[in-house]
C-alpha cells in the first residue's frame, strides 16, 4: 500500500533532502514506524516518548486533522496523502 507523505523543510534533513515519500503502514503510527526504519532519527522529531505527535506537529490525512479522526490510530489507504506541518506561532 503506497501513501503519500508531504515532508516539511525543516526535516527534509533526514529524508535526504525528499520533500515527498512514497511510504507503507496501514495507520499513522505504522507509518511513523516505517519512516523510522526507512530515515533513521526522523521519529523522535515526529512523536514524543509515548508515540503521540509532537505538539508543534499538525498532521493531516487527505486535508482531514488527524485529532478530529484517530489520533494516531487514523486508517490509510493506498493512495492517501499525509501532511506533516509544522505550527505557526508569533504575533
């Protein structure tokens, strides 16, 4: 099952500098899981210790927030895209 994953700038550093993976897993956290296996280092910037997302993380299945899904237990489906973005905060 191939999704889609739209990584941001900030950690392309540990996706050798791919701005768009093709990646596995049948939830969100398997999909954290496959990119750890995949791009060494790149879960720990992604989840806290428990495997939540970080807080300043959005991430969206298909445009949907994945709080207002599953959490992290969100389904995907081969041809859903993922979006890792980054909060914005300032004033």
């Amino acid at each position: 099952m191939a999704v889609k994953v739209l990584i941001p700038t900030a950690l392309q550093k540990f996706t050798n500098n791919e701005a768009t993976l093709e990646c596995n897993g049948s939830n969100i956290s398997e999909l954290f899981d496959f990119l750890e296996k995949t791009y060494p280092g790149i879960k720990s910037r992604l989840c806290d210790e428990e495997g939540k997302p970080r807080r300043f993380l959005n991430l969206y299945v298909n445009s949907e927030d994945i709080r207002f899904l599953d959490g992290t237990e969100t389904s995907l489906k081969d041809g859903d895209e993922v979006s890792i973005v980054p909060a914005v905060a300032g004033g």
